[in-house]
C-alpha cells in the first residue's frame, strides 16, 4: 500500500479572499493553544461572510442556503489567543448545486498556514431542503474565488 504524501503547509498566495479573525480567551483549550474545534468555526465565518458582503448570501430572507456535507481539517503550527488569525478563501470546485471551499489559516502577517481545510455545501431551496441550481450572483462571486472569472 502506498503512502499519501505528507500534507504541507501553503504560501499565502495560494488564496484568493481573506478575512481577519479575531481570537478570544475562550477559544483556547487547557493547552494554551485554540481547540480544534474552533477552526471549523473560522471556516464558516470567512466563507460565508464573504458571500454576505458580496451580496451572494442572504441568511435571512434568501431561497437558497447551504449544507455542509463534508469537512476536514490539516494542523501544522498552533494558534492562541491572543493572535489574529487572516483566513484564506478559494474554491476548488463549482458543481451544479455543490461547492468545494477551502480555507486557509494564517496567524497574521505569516506566510504559510497553519492550518488548512475544505469543506463541501450542498445548496438547497430553503422550503424544500432538495438540492437546487446555484444562483447567478453566488456562482459569479465563487467563479471570482476560483480564479474562473
């Protein structure tokens, strides 16, 4: 059986969008660096922030919203508070109901991450929860995440 190759950190430049996050005293766990769990939060938050402001994304009111059916998540260095965090967004792959997310974390001002992940929502009609074709507006602001547009 062969092995996979080792994950590795990646340069900044391998992102398209970022946001910064900033850590709070609860994110750390009893080791003095923020529990993994968090991390998962910050993947949610730069994605769908992103689409928030770019008018793509509309919690409240929209038709469309999305289900997470697929995360992972790789660590390379620790993070704490109270750092920043600068989160890295791009999308791998634009299905017709489906995107690929990924995101990278950087403490602020590093070049490679310290952690990286993806995760896949499904798009469905908010009444009905079926899947259902991306809107224009979504899948203009993801073909720009992608390098596409």
């Amino acid at each position: 059986m062969n092995a996979s190759p080792r994950p590795q950190p990646e340069h900044r430049d391998s992102y398209r969008a970022f946001r910064s996050i900033t850590t709070r005293w609860m994110d750390n766990d009893q080791y003095g660096h923020v529990n993994n769990v968090i991390y998962y939060s910050w993947f949610d938050t730069a994605v769908n922030a992103h689409l928030i402001e770019q008018g793509a994304l509309d919690t409240e009111n929209g038709g469309t919203i999305g289900f997470v059916i697929e995360t992972q998540c790789q660590y390379f260095a620790p993070l704490s508070f109270p750092q920043t965090v600068e989160a890295g967004i791009r999308v791998a792959h634009i299905g017709s109901s489906s995107v690929r997310y990924e995101v990278g974390l950087f403490a602020q001002g590093a070049d490679k991450t310290a952690a990286k992940g993806h995760f896949v929502h499904v798009y469905v009609d908010r009444e009905t929860q079926r899947p259902v074709p991306l809107p224009q507006k979504l899948r203009a602001v993801l073909e720009q995440l992608s390098g596409i547009g």
